[in-house]
C-alpha cells in the first residue's frame, strides 16, 4: 500500500505471490503442451497438427495474463476518484460516478489457490468492476479497508453511499446475466468433453470424423443457445441466491 494522505491516498499492489501450487500445475501444463507438440508428428502422422499448437497457445496467453495481472495490475485511490489498472487496460471513475464498493465472495471453487474475498466497484448503470490487489491475500481485512476507504471518501462525493432500487434492480439483474453466460460455459465445457467422447467412438467404429464441427461448432453453439435462454429466463427471474438482503 503506498503512502496515506488524508486517509484517502493509497495504492493496492501484489503483495503476495501466487502460491507453489498454482506455480506447478501453470508449469505442468506448459511442460505437457510442449511434449504435445513434439511428438503429435511421430505418434501418429495422420493427426491434425493444429490440435498440439492450440494448447500451446492457450496455456501461454494463460500464463501471460496472469503475470501481468500480479505484476502490472493495481488500484489506486485519490482525493480525485479510483483508478483500476488491468493486465492490458486502465479505467478511472470519479468519485461521483462510484455507486458502491463492495467486498463480495469469490466465485465457487476457487479454493485456496485464490482469494476467497474480491472487491468490486459499482458505477451508477450497475455495472460491476473488479478491484485488483483488494482481496484477502493482499489484505488482513478487506472489508475493513473497504469500510474506512468509503467513510474517507464521502465528504469528496455529491452523493450518499445509501442504496437506491433503481440500481440496485440493475445491479441485480446483471448479476443473473453474468450467471446465465457463466453457466451457459460449464454447459459448453461439458458439451466439449460429450465431443471427444463421441469423436473417440467414431474413430473406434471407423466413421468419418468431423472435428472442426464436433470441436468448435457445436461447443459454441450449446454455449449461445443456452446462454441465451438463461440469459432471458433469470433476468426475468432472478435466482433467489442473488437477490440481496436490506
């Protein structure tokens, strides 16, 4: 955290590194895109070659992208507003413009190879952005950061920090948008996996295979379709586990 001014200058950077296991399993899988690419060819001639090379890419845009966002990234909070810097891009509000910020849980599943507590910044159209660095891994207390930081920065703003339901209501029914297409992508993973099991019992029963159909087309076509009648179905509905208390 950089230097206080008026309690309100401050500057959230990594602080702690990324734990030895999620080091291993991004080297790991490095290592095993590697000897994909290296031995497709000797195994078996008649494989695509493309399929070796598209894990390489994927595992190195993985493992770039997450450099920069421990090392690049950061928040920053001034008399002025806050100023949230991604892996590639930068976006500030001013003080006016910030709704709410809200230490909320992370999603399911994220275990102890990442925080168990994000913060995010709401804008007045309910659109919901991820502070960096002011989570529980950089931070004994992110809540009570996030308490003092809003009580240092209410004389600075025009309004009060009281929810309103016209945003909240925005705020909500984004957040059923944001579960529809999260769901709507286990949906395609799992549809993946249907593909390969299906695409490996073609090859067993010598028919036809048709990759680029079963491996792409139909994997994105489960994901819109689903996503888009989730999508419809819980804005108009909002699940019960998003609809927030008073």
């Amino acid at each position: 955290m950089g230097g206080d001014t008026g309690g309100i200058e401050r500057v959230y950077r990594r602080r702690r590194g990324l734990p030895w296991q999620y080091l291993g399993m991004a080297g790991l899988l490095c290592v095993n895109a590697l000897l994909q690419v290296e031995h497709t060819s000797a195994d078996d001639p008649y494989a695509p070659k493309w399929r070796p090379w598209v894990l390489l890419a994927l595992v190195a845009v993985a493992v770039v992208r997450v450099l920069l966002e421990q090392f690049r990234a950061y928040t920053r909070v001034t008399a002025a507003g806050i100023t949230a810097q991604g892996a590639l891009r930068s976006r500030t509000w001013a003080w006016h413009e910030v709704y709410d910020i809200r230490v909320e849980r992370a999603p399911r599943g994220s275990g102890r190879m990442a925080p168990q507590w994000l913060t995010y910044l709401y804008d007045l159209e309910g659109r919901r952005f991820l502070l960096r660095h002011l989570d529980d891994w950089q931070l004994d207390d992110p809540y009570a950061e996030v308490s003092e930081l809003c009580l240092a920065a209410a004389p600075r703003r025009s309004l009060t920090w009281e929810r309103r339901p016209n945003v909240e209501e925005r705020i909500l029914r984004r957040a059923a948008r944001r579960k529809a297409w999260t769901w709507a992508a286990y949906g395609a993973l799992i549809t993946f996996f249907v593909m390969v099991v299906l695409d490996i019992g073609m090859v067993a029963t010598g028919s036809p295979e048709h990759e680029f159909l079963l491996f792409v087309c139909v994997p994105l076509a489960s994901f819109g379709i689903l996503g888009a009648v989730l999508d419809r179905y819980w804005t108009s509905r909002p699940p019960r586990s998003l609809v927030q208390g008073p």
